[in-house]
C-alpha cells in the first residue's frame, strides 16, 4: 500500500508511523511517503489521522505501477526529456566498450553530426570470462568526462558491480544499471539515493515482475527518474544472441509508469538485423532506444559482431526519423 | 547437397541417380532436382555429366536457404502478391475462430470495406483441451466458400492434423499448417504435393532450424511456395501469452528465401498490446500480418482475450499504412 | 466438473443430459461418466435425479488429478505391471530405431537375459530433416511383431503421425505418441477408443498443464490407461540436448492419478550422463525408465549419441536393481 | 592456454610474463601458473625456456576444466571432506533465513543429532521485493558464530551483493555466492584471493559455460576451492519454482574437476518435491546437498513454501543414507 501522509507530519512521525506499518519512508516534495508490502490493505485508526490519501496495490509493483500514478514519468537530462506528455523517442548510440580517445573521439563527432544528445561507451565490462578485455574503467570515465566538455554530449555508462558505482555516478548523466547487475540491492538502495536518472536494464533471465521490483528498490528510495531497458532475454533460441522481449515492452508500456527504452543490439547479437529492429522499435513507440555503433566494428574489443558501422548507423537514423513522423513521435 | 540434373535426363535415370545418392527427388521447370543429406560434398564421378549444377550446403535447411537461391520466393494468389521484388506487405485478418454466418458476414465486409484481400478465420482449433468449442469443421469451411463467392476475398485456414486435410486443401486458397502441427510428416509431405501457397506456422518450442526444416519436407515435395510465420515463442516470461521472437524473424529474412509473416496477435494475448506490436512489425519490413479481429471479441469463443475489435483494427490499418510509405513498402 | 451417472441411466438419457451439459459422455463399468468444462460448477435441478455422484474441478485437468481419483491407475500389459498398488519401476529398453533383424535380435537376447519384459524401438522417426533415415515402417513393425513370438517381449513403438496410427495399434502392445505428436487430436482421441495402455511423451514445449489436458483426450474416450512420460524440455541450456524436468515430474506425481515414465536418454542426449540420470530417475520413485541400447552406438542411424552400448547398459541394470531395493521398490 | 612455470622463476619474471601474454598470473605451491586467453595456442619462443608444462585449451573454461585437471579437486572444512579420492556426499541442512535463536538453536540441535556437519542459513536475502524481510544481517551473522560455538557445527552463509562481503567472509567457514551475486566480478575475485571454500550457484537464467567460467575468476585468483551448485533454472514451466537441471549436473561432473552440490529446494520451490528429488540426487551420485528445513515452515519469513519440517527433513536422512549404500557412497 502506498501512503502519502499529510504535509504537516514531521520527519520524526513518518518514520515512527513506517515503523510500525513495516513501511519504507521517503520523502516527495513536501510531504513523506509510506510504502507497505502489498499484504497490507487498511490503514490502522491511529494512523489515519494523518493520512492524505492511499492506494491499496495488488502486488508489490507499487510505486511504478500505473495504477499509483498512470501518467508516464517525465525523465530529464541536460537538454533531453523523454516520459510525460512529451511524444520523444531518444536514441542513445557509441560503442560497446570505451577502448581509446581516438575511438571514442569519432563516435562523437558522428553523434554531433547526426544530432544525437546522449553518448553511451562501457568502462566497466561484465565480461563472462576473466581472459578477456576488461574495460579501460576510471580512465574510460574520465574519457568520456572529456567527451562532453568538448562536445557538449550527455554520457551514459554501466555500473557491472558496486565496486565502482561512486566513480560512475561522478561522471556520467545517466547511471546504467546492467543486466548482470540489476538484482544487486546496494547498487539499487544507492541509486535511490541520488538526483541522476538511472537506466535499469532487464537480465536475461529476469520476468517482468521482478524487473519492475528492482525499479522499486530505487523508486522507494526517493529517486523517482528511472527509465526500464530491455534487451533481450534468453530463450532456447541460440541463432540469435538473446529474444528481443517485445511483448514484454508492451506489457511494461501498459502497467508501469516508467520509460521504456529498448536496446535491440544486445539482444540480436549481430549487426544484421539491428536495423530492422531498431525500425520496428521506432514504430512500436519506445521512449528511446541504445544502439551500438563503433567506428570499425571489427576491430572491437568486446561484441565486434553487433556494432554498426557508422555509415549504416547514419542511414538507419534517417529511417527512424521517418518512422517516428509516421507514429506521432519524434526521435532526438 | 542440391543438384540440378541436366534437361535431358530423364524421370528414370533422375530416379536411379537419386536412389544412388539417398536422394530425394522432384521436377522444377523442366529439369529434375536432387536434394542429398548435406553430408554429401561431392558429386560421384559417374554422376557428373548428368549435372547442371550444384550446391554444397551446410545444413539440412538446403532449399530454402539463401545460399541456394538468393532472391525471395515469390508467392502468388489470387490477385495478391508477396516476396519476389514486390515491397508487399499483406493484412491477412479475421477471427481466431469462424463461428457464426453473421459472424464471418460482419469480418468480411469489414475486410472489403478496408481494401484488405485475404480472411483467415480457423475451423479446426487445435484447442489443450477436450472440454472447450472444438470449431465448427466443414461447416465453416463451407461458410468460407460463401464468402469467398460473395466477396472476393481470398481464404486462408488451419489444418491441425492429418484427419481434415483434404477438406482444407479443397476449399482454402492458402493452407496453414498450425503452430501444434508443423512436425507432422505427413501433413508436410501432403502440402509438397499441392500447387497452393503453404502458410507454415512456427511451433512455440521450435528452433529456427528446425522450423525451416519443416519447411524443407514441402519444398522438397516440388511446391516451391512455402511463407514462414512466426507467432511467438514460449519462455519463461509468462504475463505475455508467448515471446514474440522479432529477432528470430530477422534471422530468417537473412539466410532464408521464404518471405515472413508475423503474427502479433497470437504472440502477445492480449488485445492492447497487438497495434504497437504489428506496427512494428511493419517498420521491421515482413512480408505481411496475420491480426485477429471479431466483431465482438467478448463473446469470442476461443483467444478472446487477444482479437481486436472492429474500431482498433480499422484504426491500426491506417497507422500500418503510414509506416508502410515510411519504409518504401506496401501494405495490400 | 465430472459426474457418474446412475447405472441404470440408459445410453440415450446419458447422451441427452450430455448434450445439454455440453459434456463429454463415456462409458465406465456399467454407468456413464459425464466430462463438462471445469467452469461448470453445479448440476442442474432437472439432472439431479440421474446422478451418482460428483466431483467439481477446478482446471480442465479432470478424469487425470487425484481430486478425482488419489490412487494411482493400474497399467497391464502382458505379465507387466505398473502403478495401483504396486511398487514397481519397470525398464523399457532399446534402440532409438530399428534398423535390421541382426540390431533387434540381438537386443532382444539381451532384454531376455536382464530380465526386462518389454522392448522399445522406432518404426516411424519424427526426424527434423527430410533428407535423414526416417525409419523402416511397416518392415519394422513386423520385426517387432517376430521378437514378439521369439522371445515374448511386449512391444513399444511410436506414432509420430496420424498416416500409421492403425499400424500401430495392431502390432504394439503399448502405443507410444511421440513429443512431437502429442498434440494431435486426431491420434490422442483414436487412442481413447481403443484398450491399450497409451504411453503419451510430453512435448519439449509443453506445460505439465497442456500436457495432462492431452492425457484427458484420450481418457475421456473411455481409455483408462494412460502413461505419462517426461522426456526432457527446451531451455536455454544447450550444452545438453534437453532439460530433464524431474520437478516437473514431481508435481505430475503429486497431482495426477496417472503412472509416470522418465526418458532420461532423450533429455541428456548424451551416453555419458544416462547411467547417473537412470539411477536419480529411480531413486526419484518413477513408475517406470525409457532407456535406449544399441548393440554398437556408433553405428546407429538415429540418436548415435545417446545410446547406451550393451556392457554400459547392463551394468546400469544392476546399480538400478540396487537403488529400487533401497527405496522400496522393484525394478521389473 | 594454461602454462606452469618453472619453479626457479621469480615473481617479477612470472609477471612480466604474463603482461606480455596478456595472462593471469598467480601462485600454486612453488611455481607459478599463467593463464592466457584460450585463443593463444602456442608458447613464444622467448618464453619456452621458463615452462614446465602447458595446456591448450578449447574455451575459456580452463582451470576448472578436466582437460586440465582430470581429478576431482578436494574440498575440505572442518572435518568435513569432499571431492577427491572421497565418495562422500555431504548434506548441508537449515533454514532459509536465520529468523531467531530459539529458530537456530533448534535447527542446530536437529542437525547435531542427525550427524550433519554443516549448517547453512541466509543473513543477507536477496529478496525481489524492497518491502518484505531483508534478513538479519550482521545480527545472523553472530548467532551463526555462536551456533558454531555452542555446537562445533560449520556455518555457511550467503552473499548477496559486495556491501557485506567482508563479513561473511570473517563469520562463515564457506562462503556462498548466491544466484543473483554470481556474476559480481568484485565479489568473484575478492573470493579467489581468500583460502575457504567458495560455494558458487548457477544463476536461474546462466549458461553451463558462463557459469564455469565464474569460477574461473575464483579458481584464477589462487583459491582453489571452488564447489559448483546447481539450483534450479528458470523455464517455461511455471508450476515449479524452477526446473532442476540434472542433465547439466551431469556436464559439470562430466567436464570439470570442481564438485558439483544440488539444491533441490530452490529448485522445486513446494516441499512435497524435495525428498525424491533429494533421494534423486543422492543416487545421481552427486558430491552434495543444499536442504531446506526449518522448525516450523508454515511461520518462515522467506520461502516457507519449500521447507522441510523436522520430521519430513529426518526421513529424509535415513532414506538418502540407504541409497548412498546402494550407489557407494557416504552421506556425511
């Protein structure tokens, strides 16, 4: 159940009050807000008092949950805004992993001259074996922190553990949460301690309903700008890498209140077809999308086989710009 | 291995050959063409001057595969056309289940009323089970008949095993052979026989090898007009009916020579999802939509959850038109 | 909801009251038996007098759940025995396909030798391919029919499609569907005219749910015997052919009335993890094992990897005997 | 590729090296190991002179891999043995959550009389949802250290994400990584740095080899001690918690020197499952048990669902010690 108390109820009476709710408390503009397992149905007479209203919930998607608050969120970063009554779908493109200046210096003066806002580059790999390239990692971020003061870009990267998660929220605008790390409570308790929009991307073997629950873990911490990422999940089909989820995207599009972004490089795995699903992503009417783009894709350090090359990333874009006139939308 | 024997062999002596390599054997134009289990990489050198030309394969998906023939298979019938170098994408609509003559009288002039050419309306339903409407059998596919005289619309229906497949041979223009009976041989070799389009539905726990290897049993039968459907797939997320597999389709526009249509409807179960979904799929560029509508899909005797009423649908063709010009295709 | 008539009710009036019920009628002992969809959850005033009692469901597994029936159904074939009352597990062993007299023959002798009552092997193979052996058919089947005379083993053989199911029935003593066929309606409901056990293989994508309604296909025809076999999913995994759902097999124990066979050939794929997955599958407490031998795997024309050679086999036989003992039961 | 050097090379020559092959380097008795990406084939000539012997390897499972080492390494704790030349079974038994100490104590003294040597109880719960219980942390942590005191039972305890990895790894005599946390590269290789056994789980939604090569960054860091888990994975079928994967218990045991432990009661997720799964298991002839038991499921605050009561849970114990007699094996 989700409480708004009163605004005239002191910090010290919100938290005695979910103490004894077994509530998690947080404070919203100007009044706190309760959140109790969704067991909880009634509000105790002593309690009511203070109460300015309440929403019963039937599962413990609470905050993100349309039946809590059915307008969109409204998500911002420097320039850009996607979610609330805004028709804007974002791409968000550059390389898999960050690997040099030279590298990431050309996917942003693409990026510039494509009129994309938001740069995206890995510093912190969550690589499967220990052998590989592991991401350049403080020198990556401080990279990137170069990219936007001479490009003015915004920049997106990933937090894979929380042993770096404060050097991540230092540099970048938006904080990836990956897929590998998305059930990691610190990571999220953390996030919901900070003002920085956050990316939370689906694991491949994550449902619906405990992707959401993670969003809550950062919502019921007070930040309220968390935008849902999916990005393929693990089917017995291995031709492609992952199954791009996107009746699952439109089941988040239809109970959840938060963005949803779509990264359809990860979950095809090969340069191929990213194309055409990023196309069919357009229309479907995600708030952005991830593309992975890289100056020579066969030279990559990490997932040579998925990153566009640059020329078919710029045409690609001049299809979604006509694809999303033709939904009502627009892409920045 | 394919091979193309030269014009002058003869039936006989293409037999005898085929014998020889564990072949299997059908007539195209006016040569005979050898289909060998892809371990064959070498033609016997008393074989070679009976042969036109060859090609060694990598895997048992042989006919349909693009490293035979490159170009998309042209399907035809009636006056709609898909695949070839037409930028076609057909609407194929109607209820999941034909269950009245008012019914099927409504859908079809609501097709008509739409400039769409093809209804699909099921008459055997492969229905879990045996305590649910079973459909109304030759019936329905009699009031089929019907409507096609009275309207002009084309017909496509599903065989869900081998005991009806002459009634849907006999009155449908296109056959579909169901997501639940696509392993069944002799369903396949039967639709090798016939000279009418094959609608081959994907099995919800079918790999992508193995779907095109269903389709190989027709193609190697002699009827070169087989079209891929996918229509989702089962994993582990179950708040969607199934897992609309996007990138499994993407893989077979690129290594198959069967054009592709996508069925949005049966992938996700339910109705408010289905417009985002098939306006993807039209950005995505398949070669067309199987989209359930009923008139009134409440009363629906069976996926009620999942058809479109008439407003959505006629409002979604509209939208699908628009992304259609977006894309430089066609929506017939 | 099921419902037993009066015996004195006559077939006309069951039929009758059938109709109106929208029910399925069969005939059990010397009363009628009534299926309904499970939504039905009373009896109508002007039926009441024609009933013997009654059982409301609550899922369209009905004449399978122990909500009907707790105790476990008897199967007998020949002098074998498995579920009711009993302890026993018995071992059904041979090739995945027959492939000449000299391979079943000298399976045979072993079976005789180990004491195993029952032979397996496949006439009819639901291969992917077309362009694969697809087994010896009718030939096979009267091979099966002569180690029958040899040597008295019961015979086990499969259906993959409706075009041999008569074949079938004549010459078995258990009719197997296969995976890929089990959800023929036209197979399952000839299954529940005839009184042969009915040994009925869960799809690789199919849920327990969808699996058991298959089973009440053939139960209400009337059949009674009806065998449950699990044989390994589809999942993400592929290191291994399929995924032995021993869970799933759990709750078919727990709410089923049916006896369940395991394959763990099938589901490993591989010879090397039979003999420990055989061994589980007996401690587990099946009613019964699917294990394919061969006399020289290597050899074998379908599934040469998952079979088991005759010393690897019989040394199995002996580590199972061991293991039944310790768990109260009897391998037969 | 894996290379031992000569036990006269230095530290310094180790790992120059290793940068110069791009290989982790670390110390194993008196000499040092490198391991290089499994691409690298070949030793550089340079370098010949400072090798005692090399393994190329097929993938980047490498130290974990029979292909490296053939035998089964030992585990040891306490007095507790596993692994190796043994053919001990260990059953490692409690609650899912430590709740109290009237909850602990009785736990331990049911284990105490059963002869079971370890006792495992979360401290830190990876829940799905922020508004149910997170566990007793650090408070557990001490009553499992008191556990340990009063009733010289070893203790093995969870980690759930890094904020707490330091404690555990002070309070616990094995050091489980759960599911969620397995891919957490600062928790991997923070473990390979300590000298306890490490317990690693499978993720629900993790390959076979992504899973090894986990360990891989355990096992490169110089533990050696690395006990893989197998606890269910997450499929299409949703009337089990997840789906017991024995056929990849079976790989693991079949391509890796690390024991392999089974959790049947994550996996099926309802207690009627877990004593033949359990009794399974111990017949499949693996190294170790993960069960759940607690005093009195019904009132557990995490997972009651799947607990064995005290009564169930010692049946259990005589029944599995009568079939590892049958199998040649010791439960400890």
């Amino acid at each position: 159940m989700i409480i708004h108390l009163n605004n005239s109820v002191s910090a010290q009476t919100a938290n005695e009050i979910g103490e004894h709710l077994k509530a998690i408390v947080f404070k919203e503009a100007d009044y706190y807000v309760l959140v109790t397992p969704f067991a909880q149905k009634d509000i105790p007479t002593s309690v009511q008092a203070h109460v300015q209203s309440s929403w019963p919930m039937d599962s413990d998607i609470q905050l993100a949950s349309k039946n809590y608050k059915s307008e969109l969120r409204r998500i911002r970063w420097g320039n850009t805004e996607i979610g609330g009554d805004t028709d804007n779908t974002v791409v968000i493109a550059g390389p898999c992993s960050i690997e040099s200046w030279e590298q990431i210096d050309a996917t942003a003066r693409l990026l510039k001259s494509l009129n994309i806002s938001t740069l995206r580059a890995g510093c912190y790999k969550p690589r499967t074996s220990p052998y590989t390239f592991q991401g350049l990692g403080l020198e990556g971020l401080k990279m990137l922190a170069e990219v936007r003061r001479q490009y003015g870009l915004n920049i997106i990267t990933e937090v894979k553990d929380s042993s770096h998660i404060e050097e991540v929220i230092e540099y970048t605008d938006i904080v990836q949460i990956g897929a590998k790390a998305m059930y990691d409570q610190s990571i999220l308790r953390r996030c919901g301690e900070i003002r920085k929009p956050i990316l939370l991307k689906r694991g491949f073997g994550t449902t619906l309903q405990e992707f959401v629950q993670a969003a809550e873990f950062i919502l019921s911490g007070g930040n309220s700008e968390v935008i849902l990422c999916e990005r393929g999940i693990r089917t017995f089909e291995t031709k492609t890498r992952f199954t791009f989820d996107l009746c699952g995207a439109a089941w988040l599009k239809q109970h959840t209140n938060c963005p949803v972004i779509l990264d359809p490089s990860h979950a095809m795995g090969y340069a191929y077809g990213v194309p055409d699903l990023a196309k069919a992503s357009v229309a479907f009417g995600c708030d952005g999308l991830l593309i992975e783009t890289h100056p020579n894709p066969k030279l990559a350090k990490s997932d040579a086989a998925q990153q566009l090359d640059f020329e078919v990333f710029t045409k690609l874009m001049g299809d979604m710009r006509n694809i999303a006139v033709a939904v009502g939308r627009e892409i920045i």
